[in-house]
C-alpha cells in the first residue's frame, strides 16, 4: 500500500486561505464590515507582474466607487497583501454606515459594471462573521453558462480559462495604461498652449498684459480657441495607438482631417480669427508622435519623436511647395516659399526636419541653462520662459515675420533677440523691453517662434513622464 504524499501547492493554498478567513473574522469581530477584493483566477501560480498591477488597479477604482457611493462611510482604512492564495485587500467599513446586505448589493454593481468583472471576486462579512451571499452565480469567462455548471462538466480545460483570463487582464492593462497616457499628453498639449499666451510681456504676440502687434485678438481670444482645441488631442492621441503596422505614409493626411476640425473649432470660438493655426498643425504632429513613442517603446524618447515627425512629413515640401505655380492663387505659405526657397519653407520645413529649432536650439538652451519647467509659477514664469522665446527668435526663419515684413525686418528681428538674450542672462531687461516696444509698434508678431515655444513646452512636460 503506497502513501499519498499531499500535494505542497494545494497545501500552501489552503493554508493561506484559513488564514485569510480567520484575519477577515478578527477584524470583523471589532465593528467592521469587511470587503475582500481577490481574483477568481483558476490554475497556479495565483499571482504574477500582471495581476499584481490589475488588482492594484481595481483597488483604486473600487476605492472611488465606495467614496461615490456611501460618502463619509469609508474613509480608506485597508488592508493590503500577498500570499499564496494571490493578491488581497481587505475593506474595513464601518458597521454603523451600511447595512451588509446594502454592501454586497453594491458590491455586487461593482463586477457587473467592470469589463472583467468576471474575474472580480468581491466578499462582504458582517461584524457577525456571517459570509454575505447573493444567490446569484457568475458566468463563465468563456462562455456565458453559469461557471459553477462548466467547472461541474469540466466544459473547458483549466489552462484554455487561465490563459484567456490573463489575456484579458494584459489588455485591459495596456488600455488603461494608454488611456491614462493620452489623458496625461493632452492636458500637457493644451497646458503648453495656455502657457505660452500666459507668458508676458512678449515681443509682438499676444499675452495677458497686451494684444501686442494686433488688433482682432487679445488674450481671451486664445483662451477661447485653445478651449475649443482641447477635446480633439485625445483623439489624436487614440489615432497613434489605433494605428496598424508602422507605416506613416498614409497617417498624415489622417491627422490633417483632425487638424482641419480643430481650425474650425477655432475659428468658430473666436469669430473667424486666426488664432492657432500654425500651432495647430505642429502641436497635432507632436501629441501623436508622442503617443506613438509611448505606444511603442512604453517610455518618451526625444530622439525617436523626432524622428517620427519626419516620417510623418518625409516629402511634405516637395509635394505642397515645390510644386506651387508663380500666378496662381497661393497660400501666406506658399507665397513665402515661392519668393524666399527652404527659409520660407515655416511650419512645414520645420516638421520635416524633425523641428531642429526645438531639438537642437530651445531644448538643449533649457538643459544648458538649467532651466526647470515643471518649476513655473506665476510670479517666475517670465523668468523662465522669456529666454526660452529669445532663443527661438534668434534661430527661427519665422514666416509670420518673413512674409509680412520680409528678409531684412527678419534678421534684425533675429539679431535683436540675440541681443536682448545675452543681456538678460546678465540680469538686464532693458534690451528686451526695447524689444517688446519695436515689435509692438512696429506690428511684428513672430507668430511661429511662438508656436514653437509651445511645442518645446510640451516635449519637456512628455519627458517627465515615466511611463509603465
């Protein structure tokens, strides 16, 4: 006759599970309804990487769903932990807040709601130690049986529900994660743009102080029109993770259709003025060259997103510009490239070099000069970002500039931001006021220096951010 020796794992499960119990028994024992979040994962081991980061997820959003539901009856005191029986948090409700049975109907919302709250296991124990039932059975994750009958008939092999249950968790990890990504890159989008406008005074452009070189717009203008931008990054943001295979040939025109939306947002939430138009197009490329590189590499690589500027863009001059006949009714764009070659080529020239000003001017000034971003605040904005704008003027061929005042009103702009630089890293703003006065008098609005001022903006808020 031959001993069974039992079998370790089950061993250790059940063990764990006693002493799960007798913990949830001890804490009911002193007034507390408890709440177990646990996952109805089938097989071994009962946790990995993957749901330790699901269940520290769902913990986050069950935690939000008690405070919306019985409000100042939770106050987030928990319990959380790792044995062999998986990952585990115990909720510790006070007994005088909620009925039992009202928990476990809430509870109970909380899986039907959830996309996988099949897998979601939920128990409430009474301060009477008494388990909490519902009656009701849960489906199976395959197929929509009760999963008491399948695992009674052993309808599907137990590592065929394993593996579909992990699946679906890696999934629905990645989702969140982008859409966590997106939410984040499109508030760091329309925040480059409002700090760009906050900024002032500016030479020429439009800021809370001045209308600077014009007269159809001022600061509420821009406020309006970045509103009216705002919902359509996310969208750009879901273009770059919904994008199949890594040809970029055929996305540009993709993301000038959303760029076309978004001018007329603009234009109808600032009655026909041109607000944001060149910004516009360069921000759309950057919110999805962005998401593209987190998509891809799960981390934001400056070098990369440049490089995916370009391939969104490889040909842009030669296709829109070159092309364009002397005589025919032409863009400010075109009629800039027709008369002054590649320094007139603006926005577009810029993006298909992969935004040199920004990537090899604004970023590393910002890095050399030790400037922090992320530190701005009102009182220091101006002294922060007024030489960041200096040292995009005196590098950009800005087209707002080269058309309406031509090549030499241009290099003189471009000198005296030089100028006004060096002697504001010296403490003196004399320089820059003059600077201020000349453009503004003078109707000067370097427009596109602007435009990549917000851009550099949003690179420095995407490289803080640290991914999953």
């Amino acid at each position: 006759m031959h001993n069974i020796q039992p079998n370790p794992i089950i061993q250790s499960l059940l063990k764990a599970r006693e002493e799960r119990w007798l913990n949830k028994l001890a804490l009911a024992k002193h007034g507390w309804h408890v709440v177990s979040l646990q996952l109805n994962l089938p097989g071994y081991p009962k946790n990995n990487e993957t749901t330790d980061l699901f269940v520290k997820l769902i913990d986050k959003q069950f935690v939000r769903f008690l405070k919306a539901n019985i409000l100042g009856k939770y106050k987030e005191e928990k319990k959380s932990f790792i044995d062999k029986a998986g990952d585990c948090v115990f909720y510790l409700i006070p007994a005088k807040g909620i009925e039992s049975q009202e928990l476990k109907e809430l509870t109970e919302r909380f899986e039907e709601r959830h996309r996988l709250g099949r897998i979601i296991d939920l128990d409430v124990l009474d301060t009477k130690g008494k388990l909490i039932s519902s009656g009701k059975s849960k489906k199976c994750f395959i197929c929509d049986e009760p999963a008491h009958f399948c695992r009674k008939e052993t309808r599907h092999p137990l590592e065929e529900v394993r593996k579909a249950m992990l699946e679906a968790i890696s999934a629905y990890l990645e989702k969140e994660r982008m859409q966590n990504c997106i939410k984040r890159f499109s508030s760091w989008a329309v925040k480059a743009l409002l700090y760009e406008v906050t900024l002032s005074p500016k030479p020429g452009l439009v800021c809370r102080s001045s209308t600077g070189a014009h007269s159809d717009m001022d600061f509420l203008s821009f406020i309006n029109s970045i509103s009216a931008l705002t919902p359509y990054f996310q969208e750009l943001g879901w273009m770059a993770v919904d994008m199949q295979g890594n040809d970029m040939s055929q996305i540009l025109p993709l993301i000038r259709e959303v760029g076309l939306k978004m001018e007329e947002a603009m234009f109808e939430a600032t009655e026909k003025v041109n607000t944001h138009k060149g910004a516009i197009f360069l921000m759309a490329l950057s919110m999805f060259s962005a998401i593209r590189v987190i998509y891809k590499k799960r981390k934001f690589k400056a070098g990369i997103f440049a490089g995916t500027v370009q391939q969104l863009t490889k040909g842009m001059i030669q296709r829109e510009l070159c092309s364009v006949e002397e005589g025919s009714r032409m863009t400010h764009g075109e009629s800039c490239f027709l008369q002054f070659g590649l320094k007139g080529s603006g926005a577009r020239g810029e993006a298909e070099q992969g935004l040199p000003t920004v990537m090899h001017h604004a970023m590393p000034f910002i890095k050399e000069a030790e400037i922090s971003i992320e530190a701005i605040n009102d009182k220091n904005m101006f002294a922060i970002l007024a030489p960041v704008l200096l040292k995009i003027m005196s590098v950009n061929n800005d087209t707002n500039v080269l058309f309406r005042h031509g090549e030499e009103v241009l290099e003189e702009l471009k000198k005296k931001s030089v100028s006004a630089l060096l002697e504001m890293q010296r403490g003196d703003q004399m320089k820059y006021n003059e600077l201020v006065e000349w453009c503004n008098s003078s109707k000067i609005s370097p427009g596109g220096s602007a435009d990549l001022l917000s851009v550099t903006l949003f690179l420095n808020f995407c490289q803080t951010d640290k991914g999953l």
